[in-house]
C-alpha cells in the first residue's frame, strides 16, 4: 500500500509551560479536603485559586501554556483566561493547548465525578468557547499513546474516538458555522518523532479528514497541524508498522459500537513537562497550604463569590456554556473545590453503564472455576464480592480484564463507587452483604484508609468478612506490612484470572468456616 502524505512535521512551541497540577487539584478537591491528605503537591503543584495560578506563571511576555489537568482542565483554562486579562498581551494573546479528552480522562485517578456524558458535554464547552475567547488556544489535545505490545491500532483507535466524540458533543450544542471553527481547535500528539510516528500521524489525519466529511458534511479543510510530534517521549511508533486506514476504520467502528476503550491503570500526563514545567515549583508543605487556604477565603469578597457559583449553577442547570461563568468564578476568588462542587450537583452524576455481553470464561480456567463451584456450595446465592476503591483515585477497578472476566465466570462483582469514607463503606457492605471484599489500592492513600476502613468494618460487627488487597502503583508500599497481617496483598499488574479465581474460592472457604 502507498502510504497517505505525512501531515507537515509540526514542532512543539518552544519551552512551553506545562500546569500539570497535584492529583487533588486535577480531581477537582481543595488541599484542605480529607480525600487530599497525604497528596498536596505530591506530583505537580497545588492550584485552588487565581493566586496560586498567578505566582505559577511568568509574569511578561506570552509564554505558551499547556494544561495537562484532566477533570478541572475548563477551570484552569478558565483561571488562566481571568490572569491574562490581567497583563498586557490580554486573553486574545495565550497561546497553547488545553488536553481536552473527556473519554480518556473517565478511566484515570482524576476522573470527574458527573457522568459521561456531561464531561463530554463540558469538554465540547471548552472547546467552542476556547476558539471564540482564545483564538491562539488549541481547546483539545489528544494524545496519542505509544503502543504496547507492537499494537499500533488501539493507541490510534482511543485518540480518534475520543476526538470524534467530542466533536459530536460539540455539534448537539452548536450551530453548524461554528462546527468548523471548534473542530480547527483540535489537535493530536504522538508520542513520538520518528518515521513511524509521521506514518501513523499521517494515517490518523487521512481518516480523521473522511470521517470529518461522511459525520459532518463538506467544509473541512485538511490542516497541515493536525499532528504534533513529541521528541522526547521515547520510541513511539518506530518499532511498529501502521496499519491500513481500512483496517483502522474497522477498529473504530468496533471500539464505537462497544463503547468504551480499555481502562489504563497507569496514566500518564499529556504532553511532556518541559525544564520551564510548573510541576517543577516547589508546593508549600501541607499545612502552610491549608493556612494559606483559609487567608484567602476570609480575604475575597464573600457576596461576589456567591454571586458567581450562583451564575456557574444556573448556567450548568440550562445547558448554557459554561466556560463565561467560570472565568467570572475565577475572578471572583473561586477555588478548585468550590468550582467542583458546584457543577457535581448541577450536572448529572449518572454514569453510563456501558453493556458488555459477557464472554465465554477461557478453557484454562476451567480448574480454576471448579474450585471456586466447590467452594461456593451451600451459599443461597451467587459469589457477590464488593469492589472497596479508596482515597481519591476513581479508577474504575470494575472495568480491568481480571475483574471483567471474573463477571463472566459468574461472579457477582459489587462497585458502591469511589472516592468513599469508611464510613460511607461501612454502610454498603451493611446494605450489600457480599461474601467478600476486594480492596483497590491504588496508591500509598488507599493503603493507609484501608486500616481505617478495616476498623470501621470491625466496629459494626462486618469483621469476619475475609478480604484481599490489589496493589495497583509504583512506590515502596508504606504501610502495607501492617495489611499483610490482615490480609493477603497481590500486584494487579501480575494477577492473572486464574491466580483471582484461586484467591475468591479461598475467601469464600474463609467465610464459611468462620460462620459455623
């Protein structure tokens, strides 16, 4: 095959500055929430409101500014738009990219709390008003992840179906003539520069463009700076050959029509923090973050800041853009968690229950299941264990293949939702009743909230119910010996089916032997 005509090679601006913010500023939490302990500028700086933003950035000249802040990406474009009227180059003269994927963002720690729908939703805001508001913004980087496993068609798969999305999003909520301009607010980035990348950044562009014209109609032109390349990323696509744009169309439509991609369980930032990063400002230590918190709320004006979460809600509760009144949020002394808060009880929190028909369970489980049916005899129903997701992360735990195919061999798998206390656990396993619980530990936060959660079980008469941890980051455990003790403690990463299957058939053994 006769490969497309590469996309002109698109250099990234020169030392740009990256806000990729701590992991409760991206989530959407203050630094003095309880779900922020342990996690105030642990990898990036924290960001609650325009003063912390301002002593971020430069103070002349307009530097590109790229913001890598998942969940609360609008509220830091929003941020940034209210600084830059401030100086002399003004909104008009911001330059950048805002990484924009609602989809993407749903399957990593700082997912957002309303559902999917309204994050595309909010995403298509972003976009429409970025174009209009900050004509030098480009309101939606995707980033194209590097394969794994030599799979050069999933990476594209996910970017295109995210930006697609989003520009689907954007046409419910806007007329045709403005359908054009925010689809030129698009962008995508390879991970990587070499011929490999261009050849498939060549093959996304020359789909995205047919897709653009069979979804929307004519008028999109071809864009020279569809695609950017990143040299500092690693290998990319150089070890891999892209596929045929057939075979990349099929992909989609496959991906589309199951619709969701497979969750990643290491994220990673959007863009590639430069030596100018902001991640590389030293963040105050915790409580001089709270303290300083509490100065700026009693310092702002109280009447203007009520005024504005006022207009923020009703906008949100319309279906009005929303993008207007979180820059007036902003000006008015606003925080990050306020912002949050506000549209998590405008917008709908019902997530999407995406339908996957269950699959055959693998021939090689079959000894594995007959242990788990041996041990589940003489319980009155189904093998039901509960999903304990604790601390910020929102990862959806239920959606990885271990879990998925655990549900397909029968088990009843339980999410009350993330981001809950032990307390708020203690009741879902008391409303719930599973034979055993699975505890998500997705970071050092989550191990030490499951000894309190433990506790909390143990205090209303829930601690004979026998539990197992996942261990799903990189760091040194802290505080995990002491839940060795308690339980036993896998890493996700090397967890096969099979090894799951073994361990429920021990717990609901556990179980039973400890009710007689």
């Amino acid at each position: 095959m006769t490969a497309p005509p590469s996309p002109s090679r698109r250099p990234a601006d020169a030392a740009p500055v990256v806000l990729h913010p701590d992991l409760p500023t991206r989530a959407g939490f203050d630094s003095d929430h309880p779900l922020a302990s342990g996690l105030v500028g642990r990898d990036g700086p924290a960001i609650s409101h325009l003063g912390d933003l301002e002593a971020l950035l430069p103070q002349g000249g307009a530097v590109p500014v790229v913001i890598a802040s998942d969940a609360t990406g609008p509220w830091l474009l929003a941020m940034l738009a209210a600084l830059a009227e401030r100086r002399p180059e003004g909104a008009s003269g911001l330059r950048g990219a805002l990484c924009n994927d609602a989809i993407g963002v749903r399957h990593g720690p700082a997912a957002p709390a309303w559902s999917s729908e309204a994050a595309l939703d909010l995403a298509a805001d972003t976009l429409s008003w970025s174009r209009r508001a900050l004509p030098q913004m480009r309101g939606a980087r995707l980033r194209v992840s590097a394969p794994v496993d030599g799979d050069a068609v999933a990476p594209l798969v996910n970017a295109l179906q995210s930006g697609l999305a989003l520009l689907a999003a954007t046409a419910r909520r806007e007329r045709p003539q403005h359908l054009l301009a925010a689809a030129g607010g698009i962008e995508f980035v390879m991970s990587g520069d070499t011929p490999g990348d261009r050849a498939a950044g060549a093959c996304l562009a020359q789909l995205w463009q047919a897709l653009l014209a069979e979804r929307h109609g004519a008028g999109f032109a071809p864009r020279d700076d569809l695609v950017l390349y990143l040299s500092e990323t690693g290998p990319g696509f150089s070890e891999t050959h892209p596929p045929e744009p057939h075979i990349l169309r099929a992909a989609l439509e496959r991906r589309e029509a199951k619709g969701s991609p497979e969750p990643c369980f290491a994220p990673l930032p959007c863009g590639t923090p430069s030596r100018r990063s902001a991640q590389e400002t030293a963040c105050e230590a915790e409580p001089d973050r709270r303290a300083a918190l509490a100065r700026w709320r009693q310092e702002r004006d109280g009447n203007a800041v009520q005024k504005s979460l006022l207009a923020l809600r009703e906008a949100a509760k319309r279906g009005i853009n929303v993008m207007g009144p979180s820059v007036a949020c902003a000006k008015a002394g606003v925080t990050t968690g306020e912002w949050t808060a506000v549209l998590t009880a405008a917008l709908s929190t019902r997530r999407r229950s995406d339908s996957i028909a269950p699959a055959p369970p693998p021939a090689d489980l079959a000894p594995a299941r007959e242990r788990l049916a041996q041990a589940a005899q003489g319980l009155a129903r189904p093998v039901t264990l509960m999903l304990v997701r604790l601390g910020l992360d929102a990862r959806p735990w239920i959606e990885h293949p271990v879990f998925r195919t655990a549900k397909d061999c029968g088990i009843d798998l339980r999410d009350p939702g993330a981001r809950l206390s032990p307390a708020e656990i203690t009741d879902a396993v008391l409303r719930e009743r599973p034979h055993a619980l699975l505890f998500c530990l997705g970071s050092e936060q989550s191990i030490r909230m499951a000894s309190a959660t433990l506790a909390s079980l143990r205090n209303a008469g829930l601690g004979s119910i026998p539990a197992q941890g996942y261990i799903a980051f990189d760091g040194d455990e802290v505080g995990a010996k002491e839940l060795r003790d308690v339980m036993t403690l896998r890493n996700l990463a090397k967890t096969t089916a099979y090894e799951l299957l073994e361990d429920v058939a021990r717990l609901i053994v556990s179980r039973k032997s400890t009710a007689k």
